[in-house]
C-alpha cells in the first residue's frame, strides 16, 4: 500500500503529490470555529497520510445526511472532508455534490481529551480517511508521532546463550526523549513499538572452539566417537590443538566415565556442528596427528571470519526468529548474521510509521570454552573424597571466592585489549555463571557483584542451583552516581548442605564514624573522616553443616562456621586505611569466635599484596613494628602499632602447595605458581599493566585443606595480552579450597 506524508503549514500552504498520482494539492489552512465562543482560528500544523486504499476499512461510515456546518472555511479543491471531533460531541460540514459518502466512526472515549482533525480522500463515489491527531492550541500532535532516533548494538558479535539488547532512542510523541520501551501492550496515542530478528540463511562454516573468532581448520575425531559436544572439537591451526591438548583430553576421559553427561545441555549452549563429509588425513602433530581430521574447503590459516560489517546481497534470504527488543541466540544461529528490525506502527492499523530502522551483526559465534581447572590434592587420601561430577563428599566442604569485576568498572578505556562482545554484561554474566556453576562449591563468596546484577541475574539464577543468598551493598557516602550500579559482597550457599544460623553486616564508614568520636579531637575530625571513609563493607554469615561427618570428633555438638566476605577497595597510597579496615574486620570475627567457638573463614579482595601489613596481619596476628606500610600514617589510626594484632588461628589455604612435603607433577607444577617467600600464589589478578595477588583465602587451622583449585599460568593467560579476555570474564582468577572440619 503506498503512502505518502503531507504536512499543513498555517504560514505556508503546503503542497505534495497524492500517491499513486501526479497532482499537486493546494491546502487551505484557515478555519472560522462558529461553536458561539470559540474564537476565530489558525490551524496548527498537521500531518497526515493520503493512501491510494483503504486502510480503515473497519471503520464505520457516517451517515451522509448529518447537518451541514460552516465553520470550516471549503478547502479549495473537490474530494477533501474535514472533520473536528471535541468533546461532547461531533461535527462537520459535508463534501459538495459528487464527493464520496463518509466519515469514519469517533474514536475511543480517551482520545476526545483532545480535538482531532481528519481528512479524507474521495471522489468517485467514495473516499477513504488518514487521521491526524492533534493536541489543543497546537503544543503537541500525534502528528509528532513516535519516532526511531537512534539504534544500534552493544557488541558487533553475538555470542550463543547471551542475549541481546539493543539500544534503541526513541523520541515520545510529548517531544521527550527516551530509551524506554513502548510495547503493544501500553502504546503511546495509539503508537507502539515493532521489533523483529532474522537468520540469514546462508551456509554455515565451523568455528575453533578455543579461538571463536577464527575459522576451524583441524576436527578432533575422538571427540566424535566420544560423543563430545561436536563444537569442542574444531581448532583453527594445529598449534592451537597442540596447546589445547591437555585440557582437551579431559572432554575424552569425562565423556567415556559418564555417557551424555550433560550433553544436551553443553550442545545448547555452545553449538553443535554437522560433522558430515571427508577430510584429508593430517600427520602435521606427533602424538595427536591421527585424532585430527583438516575440515574440507576451510583455509589452514587463522582467518578471521567475523566481520564488523555485512552487507545486504540480492537474493539473500532471510527467516524470522525474534519478535521481541532482545533475543538470545541458539546453537542453530551459529555462523549465521542476524537482522534487527524495529519500527514504530499504528496500533489499530498495524501499518509502519515512519523508515523501518535495521541493523547486522557480525556473524554469531559458539560461547567459548574456559579451559578446565582441576582440583590438586594436597592430602594423600583424596582420592577417596571426590564424586566424578567434582563435588566434595559428605565429609568436606568447598569455598570457593572470586571478585567477578563489576560492569561499572568493566569499560573499553580499562580493557582495551579485551575485545568488545566478551566485555559486555550479557556474554560476562553467562561466562562467569557458567565458571562458577561447574566448580560445584558449596559456598561462593564474589566480590563486585553490583546491585542490579544481584538483584536481577545473581540470586534467582544461583537459587535455581540450589543456593541461598545474602548481599551487602557498599554504602554511597562517596559514591555518586546510580545506586543500582553500586557493587558489593554476596555471598551464596547451597542449601542441602548448610543452613543460616546468623547475618553480620560490617559498614567501615560506621567504623570510622566510632573511632573518630572517642580517639579525635575536633578540629581533627574531619579530615580524618575525609581519610577513612570509602565505602566498603563486610558480609559475615554463620552456617551450620547439615552433613554428619563434619566434625566427626564431637558428634554431639552443632557443627557451626563462619565465612567473611569482604572487599578493601583503596588508593594504594592509603596504605592505613586498608590495614586499617583488615584490622576492624578481624576484631569483629573475634567477638564471634570467642562467643560460640567458631572456625572461620576469610574471603575476599583485600586490594594489598602479600608481604604487604594486611597481609601480614591476616597470617602472623600481627605486624611487624618497622613495617614500612606503618609509617604512612597521617591521622594516628594505627596508633600503638602494638594494638595492630588479633587472636585468629589463621592460615593462608593455598600456602599449602608449598607446605607439602609430597612430590607429584601435579603439586610441583603448582609450586612452581607459588610466591617463595610469602607462600601465597604469583598471582590472582592479572591485566596489562598489573600482576599480583590482591585475592586472598584464611581459614581456621581446625580446618585441614584437603584440596585447591589449580592456579593459572601467566604465560597461558598472556596469549590474550591479560583478562579480562574472551575465555576469562573476570581481571581476577577464583580461588577454591575443599576443607575438612577437625
């Protein structure tokens, strides 16, 4: 149906050709209203739609014998009613002889709070109407109808599993601006959002499942036999496989201990690929070579096959997939370009108001795949704990802590290196719940963990897993800006295996606020106030084991925990107020302890590296007097440094690769990760322009290590320049420790 806009000027009558012909239409655009008091008038600018159809043919026609009015000046040409509708009523004047026969019925009650004008088409024994819509006095108009001002995406590569959501500015029929959404079900003056995603179907081409942006050239055949999730099994170049192999035998040994373990699943969300046709035989890897297949027609380099744009081709097909503002791409998407559509549209007519706005992606790519992190004994008779899936058995507990890095802090400035699809929210917060959800903790303490992820993503997607959770926000005295975008500590735990006993919650800006009352003067108040305050906090949550071997020496008595969370987030010129805040935390634990006589727990991103008065703090009880950090100490906070202690039975967890005595290639290659001096790991944070171990994990010496999560090798995380990266969605590493009551 072919439409085209004119628009009534009240300085200028304005002139547009009819569709579908060829004349020109001089408007008039004054009208004297003769309802008694209204005064005489010029019409606001208007616009309508003159259509070569009808496209109102529900509308009912008016009667053409209704009383004829003048109190619109005739419009100087045949074919054209005009038609005011206010309140309490309707009126008009009708077309001369041999115009058409109607008008369309009123509209809806809602829509008399403002008068409208309608003109219709006629001639030859009928006419059809196009309706514009105006406000009194002319302010507004649904003539200033609901328009598509900007669109674009997030990411240029969608990723399978993580969904996306557009960013579409739309300018409101009021004139304001918004990037809300107006949905069928709530439109605006009869005007709604339209939105659309297609598939292109064209022939789809294999991805390397360690490097998702390059073209798979090497297929592994045992991962075919083992019925390993068919995307595992591509690799770009024979290197990749080669430095892929270690971790990439496990898929072989997991899948033939448990047939189709969660093979439906993983196929979901990491894409399944036909595997159908022959290949050449590869002999370019000893040891490896005949696992490998060469994929036929695929380049042996590592070609990038994701573009940042795709142009449109004739003939192109494309199919319909989404219908809403976001969409989640599936295993069947991969390989192929997406199309978002959007456009506003009249609500009773279904017809498109205005260009239908589209956008491309780049084609979709498979979620990649972490590499696998083991579990390294660190006490001889493990073996003996450990169920296939991973998970501890009755007798020991997991505890698992990780700062996530919150999205605030997640920008391109930040992490340049890191590509803009895998820093995005939507691809991080699928990666990372997927991380976390294969380590099969039973409590998870995270860092970062803004408000509205929480809220939104974090607590009901743990709770279908089986965890409990509990949240501390950071206080705002010093942040300004979204408090939703706030971040915090969570803490979860899975509930068949613990239960809440009691929740603490530590503000540091509280802390500060008592200190400065007894131990300040005055005048010296405030810019120690200045000092300390910064927003952080502690989450402390009490849990009794529900598992019966747990402290199996006092089976009589409650077998009780307590699991601190923190983040001392500080300049690191601030070097007081960190020790500071530590020292405050472990005072508080001591009430705990002494009160019930429970082990504890010490988790968390202490913003210091070890060597550091923190650390030192958190593994000796104290801190050496002639501590450097001891000398920056501009408001007395730290004074006596003899105070600067606590009672805590303390260990560092993973001190224990280098405390054990045994000899393996698994412990020694971990070793090799460890810092000699300090017994903690190289590090747990690693970026561009920074390496160290700011991650840290304390437990009561009652509780003996049975096993730690493998530590990373930099040089392994370094092919990416650092993390964040597409396979790490944090600038942080988890630690994990299995731990066994005393």
């Amino acid at each position: 149906m072919a439409a085209s806009d004119v628009r009534m000027n009240h300085k200028e009558g304005a002139r547009e050709q009819i569709a579908g012909g060829s004349s020109t239409l001089p408007i008039s655009h004054t009208a004297a209203d003769s309802l008694g008091s209204q005064p005489r008038r010029l019409l606001p600018p208007l616009t309508f739609k003159t259509l070569t159809s009808n496209p109102f043919s529900s509308l009912a026609p008016a009667s053409p014998n209704r009383p004829s009015s003048s109190f619109f000046r005739r419009p100087p040409f045949r074919g054209f009613q005009v038609v005011d509708r206010a309140k309490g009523g309707q009126r008009w004047r009708n077309p001369g002889s041999g115009d058409g026969g109607s008008a369309p019925s009123p509209p809806p009650p809602i829509w008399n709070q403002r008068r409208a004008y309608e003109i219709g088409v006629g001639g030859g024994g009928g006419f059809w109407a196009a309706r514009v819509w105006t406000w009194e006095g002319g302010i507004g108009r649904r003539g200033s109808m609901l328009t598509v001002l900007r669109v674009h995406l997030p990411s240029e590569i969608p990723v399978v599993g993580c969904e996306i959501t557009p960013y579409v500015l739309l300018r409101r029929p009021d004139g304001s601006i918004s990037t809300d959404d107006v949905p069928e079900s709530a439109p605006l003056n009869g005007y709604c959002m339209r939105y659309k995603y297609r598939n292109q179907g064209d022939q789809r081409v294999a991805v390397c499942s360690v490097h998702p942006t390059e073209q798979a050239t090497l297929q592994c055949l045992v991962c075919l036999k083992e019925k390993v999730p068919i995307a595992k099994s591509y690799h770009c170049t024979p290197r990749c496989f080669s430095d892929a192999w270690q971790h990439h035998r496990s898929l072989h040994d997991r899948a033939k201990k448990t047939v189709n373990e969660n093979g439906t699943d993983e196929e979901e969300v990491f894409g399944r690929f036909n595997s159908s046709g022959s290949g050449s035989f590869s002999s370019g890897l000893s040891g490896v070579a005949p696992n490998l297949v060469h994929s036929p027609g695929l380049n042996n380099g590592p070609i990038s096959i994701y573009p940042t744009t795709v142009a449109e081709k004739s003939g192109e097909t494309w199919s319909e997939v989404g219908f809403s503002r976001t969409y989640t791409p599936t295993a069947d998407d991969i390989n192929h370009v997406l199309k978002f559509e959007c456009v506003a549209i009249d609500v009773e007519t279904r017809i498109p108001v205005g260009n239908v706005n589209t956008v491309l992606t780049s084609r979709v790519i498979p979620a990649p795949s972490p590499t696998p992190r083991r579990m390294v004994p660190v006490s001889g008779d493990l073996l003996g704990q450990l169920d296939l899936d991973g998970r501890t058995s009755s007798g020991t507990f997991s505890v698992l802590s990780y700062n996530i890095l919150s999205d605030a802090y997640a920008t391109s400035e930040a992490y340049s290196y890191c590509p803009t699809w895998a820093l995005s929210w939507p691809y991080r917060r699928q990666n990372l719940l997927r991380e976390i959800i294969g380590y099969h903790a039973d409590i998870l303490c995270l860092q970062e963990v803004q408000h509205d992820h929480f809220e939104e993503f974090f607590a009901p997607e743990f709770d279908k897993h089986g965890y409990q959770a509990f949240y501390k926000k950071k206080t705002s005295e010093v942040y300004g800006g979204n408090p939703n975008t706030v971040d915090g500590c969570a803490t979860f735990f899975r509930r068949d295996r613990f239960s809440h006993v009691k929740k603490y919650e530590v503000e540091f800006n509280k802390a500060a606020q008592s200190l400065t009352d007894v131990a300040m003067a005055a005048g010296q108040k405030k810019v120690a106030l200045s000092r300390l305050i910064k927003d952080n906090v502690a989450l402390i949550v009490v849990l009794e084991a529900k598992f019966s071997n747990y402290g199996a020496d006092n089976p009589g008595k409650r077998q009780l925990i307590c699991v601190a969370n923190t983040h001392v987030s500080v300049h690191h010129e601030h070097k007081d107020v960190k020790l500071w805040q530590v020292h405050t935390l472990l005072k508080g634990l001591e009430k705990i302890a002494v009160s019930a006589d429970i082990p504890m727990l010490v988790c968390g991103d202490f913003d210091s590296v070890p060597g550091s008065a923190p650390h030192a703090l958190l593994a000796n009880g104290k801190v050496d007097p002639l501590h450097p950090d001891l000398a920056v100490d501009p408001v007395g906070i730290l004074r006596p440094t003899n105070k600067i202690t606590h009672q805590l039975p303390l260990v560092s967890v993973y001190s224990s690769f280098a405390r054990m005595a045994g000899v393996s290639p698994g412990l020694e290659q971990q070793r090799r990760r460890m810092d000699a001096s300090t017994h903690e790991p190289l590090f747990t944070n690693c970026t561009r322009d920074f390496i160290g171990t700011p991650c840290l994990m304390f437990a009561a010496d009652s509780l003996s290590v049975e096993s730690l999560l493998e530590l990373l090798d930099e040089e392994n995380l370094r092919k990416n320049t650092a993390i964040p990266s597409p396979e790490w969605s944090s600038d942080h590493i988890a630690l994990l420790a299995q731990l066994r009551g005393c």
